[in-house]
C-alpha cells in the first residue's frame, strides 16, 4: 500500500496538484478504524486501514456544495474520511431498506453480490452526484474482500480493482498518461472536457 501511495503522491505533485495534498487529514489510530466495523458492521481490509493510518481521508470543503469537484483528491472523487465512510454506508442503506425489489437487484457480474446495495459496500470516495467508489466486503462467489466497486446510484455497479493499491494505482495512471489533468481552480478533469 505504502509503494502505491507514494506513487500516486508523486504523480500528484508532478501535474501540479500540490494544492490538494494540503487537504489530507492526519493518519488514523486502529481504535478509529475499530468504529467503522462498530457502526457498520463491517471490519475494514487490512489493506484499507494501511491507507487510513496513513491518511484519514481528505478534508471537507469549506464552500459550498460540500463536494466540490476542484477538491477531489482522486480524478474521480472526494476521499472520504472513516466518519464520512459510516455516514455514506448508513445513508445508502436507509434508500434500499425496506425495497425488496433492490434489495433483490442482480447484479451481472459474479464478482458482485446482488442487489441494488449492499451494507458492506463501505464508501471510501464520492463523486458528487451520488456514486461512490466502495471497499466490497460483501463479495459475490467470484469476488474477493477487500476488492473495489463503482456503486453508481443510475447505473450498474461494477468491479473497479482487485485491491485497493490497485485502485490507488489505477489514479495515478490516469494522471501518468494524462487521461485525466489538473489545472488550479478546475481541479482534476478528463483531458476530453478541457
């Protein structure tokens, strides 16, 4: 995890984007990533409280709308911290609670468990209009804990990396190959809407 991260910081300075590193919020104890598993249900990956002693996430914007696109951490999302990840897991599942016809949703692939959500799909990142990269620790027959979903709340979720140094990587690439770009005030966009 640590290689990962110090990967995708570095690529993060190379494009210019130091501004956002000053929105980190300090690393985590193991007794705050003990209360996600409290009010979810759901004891983190390993791998996931690797990434949160180092960094409990980033900072909410002081302006409003909360999530500003210009703030994100990630290319595509807010990182949020293990408060903001109960916060989202619980929001989430008070809309599919009660649903049977979400709750019964089939998801194609066999990576994934069914349903429109499930509550130990922790949100780690948020777009802004109402998806979120997940920790899946609900994973179907073919999954794996610990592995990363795209929960969209329009369309279908999907597998997004194996791991969650895989993910971190996967940003980092995008900013390798300039398939997505910062530019100071505009934050991070795909080079395509420049």
């Amino acid at each position: 995890m640590n290689e990962a991260w110090e990967r995708y910081v570095h690529q993060v300075k190379h494009v210019g984007a130091e501004a956002i590193l000053g929105l980190l919020r300090p690393g985590c104890e193991e007794m705050e990533s003990a209360k996600v598993e409290e009010a979810t249900g759901y004891a983190l990956s390993e791998e996931a409280k690797e990434l949160y002693r180092i960094h409990d996430g980033q900072e909410r914007s002081q302006r409003e709308p909360v999530i500003l696109i210009d703030n994100h951490f990630f290319p595509y999302g807010h990182w949020h911290s293990l408060s903001e990840i109960i916060e989202w897991q619980q929001c989430l599942c008070s809309v599919v609670e009660g649903q049977d016809d979400l709750l019964d949703f089939a998801n194609e692939a066999p990576e994934l468990a069914n349903g429109f959500y499930q509550s130990g799909w922790l949100p780690f990142t948020a777009n802004g209009v109402g998806d979120h990269e997940c920790i899946d620790m609900v994973p179907g027959v073919e999954g794996r804990r610990g592995q990363i979903i795209s929960y969209a709340h329009d369309d279908d979720t999907r597998l997004t990396s194996a791991t969650l140094a895989d993910f971190i990587d996967q940003q980092c690439r995008l900013l390798v190959t300039g398939e997505w770009q910062y530019g100071e005030g505009s934050g991070f966009f795909p080079r395509s809407e420049r």
